[in-house]
C-alpha cells in the first residue's frame, strides 16, 4: 500500500499511517526524485524520515517493484463527482498515478468533493474512491 505524509492544510494522515502499520500493512510513502516519485518503505519512526522543502520524506532505498500495490492514498485539493483530482500542481502524481496498480483513494476535508466537474487532461486518472474524516464516496466505473 502507499500513502504519504501530509503537509500544511492538507487532512492529516500519520494517524492513518501508524494504524495501518499497527495492522501489518506494508506502506510505501513517496520520495520526489527529479520529476517522479520513487516509493520507500516505512516503518512507522520518524528518524526514518528527511524534511526536503517542506515535505517529510522517507529515507531508504527506493522499491522499484511496485507490482503488488493494492491500494494507493493520494493527495488532493479537490476531487470532483467523476473521480477526477486536483493536486498541488507539481504533476508528480499526474506522472506516476497511470503506471500504478491498485485501488486509489484521494483524502480530501469535507467540502473538497464537488458536484461541478473540475478540468482535465487526456493524462488524469481517475479515482476509485475519495475519503473525508467521515465519508467514503466511491465512484462508478
């Protein structure tokens, strides 16, 4: 599975992380390289992780089979009713989100799922599904 470490106003997640690593999940969290994501295992301490501009990141050697990913937590501004993202606009996710396997979810606060479709490119992905602290919406295929 893969998550990240949220930032600034986004919905916190290391409570999320530390429960999945309290129930035995193996989590991979992001590391930007260049203009992609490589993913690296945590285990939960945050000595494990480095602050690269403003961003909390994993340290470690990057895993580069990423074939039984199931699941993927992702970042997101807003998430429209079609499943579609908008991210913080540096387009790593945008890159990585199509060559990924699993089930991805985006963690947004309540309010950042809209009825209104947001804009898009032949290159977004859409997502399975999109967390609140309250409410899962999944969306249709």
């Amino acid at each position: 599975m893969t998550s990240y470490l949220s930032i600034d106003d986004e919905p916190s997640t290391l409570e999320l992380n530390r429960e999945l690593l309290a129930q035995g999940v193996t989590l991979l969290l992001p590391r930007v390289a260049g203009k992609t994501l490589q993913w690296v295992e945590w285990d939960g301490n945050m000595a494990n992780l480095k602050e690269t501009r403003k961003l909390l990141e994993p340290v470690g050697k990057e895993r580069t089979d990423v074939s039984d990913v199931d699941v993927m937590i992702v970042p997101a501004l807003h998430i429209d009713q079609d499943g579609y993202r908008i991210g913080q606009g540096g387009g790593y996710y945008d890159r990585m989100l199509p060559t990924m396997p699993g089930w991805k979810v985006g963690i947004v606060y309540p309010g950042e799922i809209t009825g209104d479709l947001l804009p898009r490119e032949d290159h977004d992905v859409r997502l399975a599904a999109a967390a609140t602290p309250d409410l899962i919406v999944r969306f249709a295929k």
